[in-house]
C-alpha cells in the first residue's frame, strides 16, 4: 500500500471525522448523515474515498451497509499510529457524543419493540423456530454446573429447564415487559431461579460468577453483538461454556419490522472471529432449517484459560 493514498485520503477535515467515528462505531450512512448533519450524497463520496484509500471498511447486512475504521494490516497500523491525535479535540469529542446518542436510540428502540410484544412474544417466535425445538438443542449441548445464565432470557421459558444442568440459573432481560410474562409463568416455580433486569452489554453479574452461558435467538436484534460477546467473557470462569443460537445470513429485509431484527442473521465466519477477538476457543457448529426459507446454528465455545493460572 502507497503511503501517499493514505495521506490523501486524510486530507479533508470531514474524512478525519469520518475516521475518528469509524474507530469507535460501526454505523451506516443514515446514522452518520444525522451524526454529522451533513447531506447524504457529501457523506458517501467521503466515505467511498476513505474506503478506496484503504482506511475504512464496510459490512453488508441486507440493504444496509456498516462502516468501520480498517484494524489489521498496514492501514491498521497506520490509523493506530495517529489516532492520538484525535483526541482532546472539541469537533471531535462532539461526534462522538452525537454517536453515542444514535447508538443508544438502537437499543431503545429494541427494547421498546420488545415491551410491546411481550405478551404475544411466543406466538411470533413460533412463526420462525417452527417444530424446531431449541431448548432440546442447549440442553444437549450443555454441560452440567454450578450455575448457568440465560442472556436475553425473554419470557423464560428456558430457565426451568436449565435446572436440569445447573443447580442455579440466572436469566437476564433487558425488556421489562418480557420480565413481567416471565414472573408471571414461574412463580410457582422460582427455586433457584434469579431472574434480573440488565443490558447483554452491561450484564448484572460479577466476574466470573457463572459455569455457563445461554444466548438464543437474542444477538441479532443487539446493535453490536461484540460487547454481550465481552461480557459473556467477562461473567463467566475460566473453561466456561457459552452457546449461541442465532440465525444464518439471509436477507428478508420484513423480517426488521415484523420481528425487531437489527441484523439480517449472521456468518459463522464472523460469529467465530467476534468470539476469538472476546477470549473464546471455538468448538463445534450445528446448521439447522427453520420456516421462511431460514436456517439457524448453534455454536459452541469455551472461554480460553488465561496463562499463567
């Protein structure tokens, strides 16, 4: 790569903002036009010649593309390099509070679609998982421990069956509609169910307080799957399982609307390498059919045992 392009792409007060964003957040067109109050058509071209030097790249999801700063390679060494220098600076330090409102406006919205389908939740879930049953899945899938947390737990209807392979089980939910069906369906039998309200980005667990992780058919309506994936890490003991089930790449944009998806399903290729990047050995993965045309996986992991101990 020619030092020269990397240098003239930067040469424009808008491309170094651009820049400053992508290496923090990966947003589409529409979320950085509003970050940036700039039109649609400025913004594109800079990000095409950002792009074409080598110093942004791009993820499709459907009819949605997300950009984000290169991290690898020579270009990633490069933008490292600089990216002191953004800091401290006002106009920067305002983008980035502007990105951080946007990116707060998705998890609002998820939990707001979410407060509104809770009581017929399981009616729509049942319009994709089919005869699928998935809760068989996890439970083959999972080992015995101590404790296991069900991350996105919805109207819990895993939690007692957890019980099986845990002496205690936690269930997390962001939603505090989903939480309400989910106390209403066990309060008869909460016995060793904890049931909390909490972010998958901001989980209400300690450091290492659990055995094994459960994530179902939750990361594709999180924003950024990668920081439930860090705290995941974080909750859980050194050699913990955690299992996902989610759905493959496809691309039924209705499935947004009617449904709350933020990501139109996802690669293994990209699950694998978000789980690597969070301190997770990757196990064995399991593709099966659901109904719209849709396929579904369960992917299994451990977290990586820290040297030295």
């Amino acid at each position: 790569m020619m030092p020269v392009n990397l240098f003239k792409a930067l040469s424009d007060e808008t491309r170094v903002r651009l820049l400053n964003l992508a290496l923090h957040h990966e947003l589409n067109v529409n979320e950085i036009v509003g970050i940036m109050e700039m039109g649609q058509s400025r913004i594109s071209r800079h990000l095409k010649i950002l792009s074409d030097g080598g110093l942004l790249t791009f993820r499709r999801d459907g009819l949605w593309s997300y950009y984000s700063a290169v991290s690898e390679g020579e270009a990633g060494d490069f933008i490292q390099s600089i990216r002191f220098l953004f800091e401290g600076d006002g106009v920067f330090r305002k983008d980035l509070a502007n990105a951080e409102r946007r990116v707060a406006e998705r998890s609002l919205g998820t939990a707001r679609f979410f407060d509104t389908v809770a009581e017929n939740w399981e009616r729509l879930k049942q319009e994709i998982i089919g005869d699928v049953d998935i809760n068989c899945l996890i439970l083959d899938a999972l080992p015995e421990v101590e404790t296991v947390v069900d991350l996105g737990c919805g109207t819990g209807d895993l939690l007692p069956l957890l019980k099986r392979k845990a002496d205690r089980v936690i269930g997390v939910e962001k939603s505090a509609r989903m939480l309400e069906e989910a106390r209403k369906h066990f309060e008869t039998v909460r016995d060793r169910i904890d049931i909390r309200i909490g972010e998958l980005e901001h989980l209400p667990l300690r450091d290492g307080e659990v055995g094994a992780a459960v994530t179902s058919m939750v990361l594709h309506h999180l924003p950024d799957p990668r920081l439930a994936f860090r705290e995941a890490c974080r909750v859980l003991g050194d050699g913990g399982r955690f299992l996902i089930i989610d759905l493959l790449s496809h691309g039924d944009e209705a499935m947004r609307e009617r449904f709350g998806d933020f990501w139109l399903g996802f690669s293994p290729e990209i699950m694998e390498k978000w789980l690597r990047e969070s301190g997770f050995r990757v196990g064995g993965i399991e593709i099966f059919s659901l109904q719209k045309g849709l396929k579904g996986f369960l992917l299994q992991s451990t977290k990586s045992i820290q040297e030295g101990e």
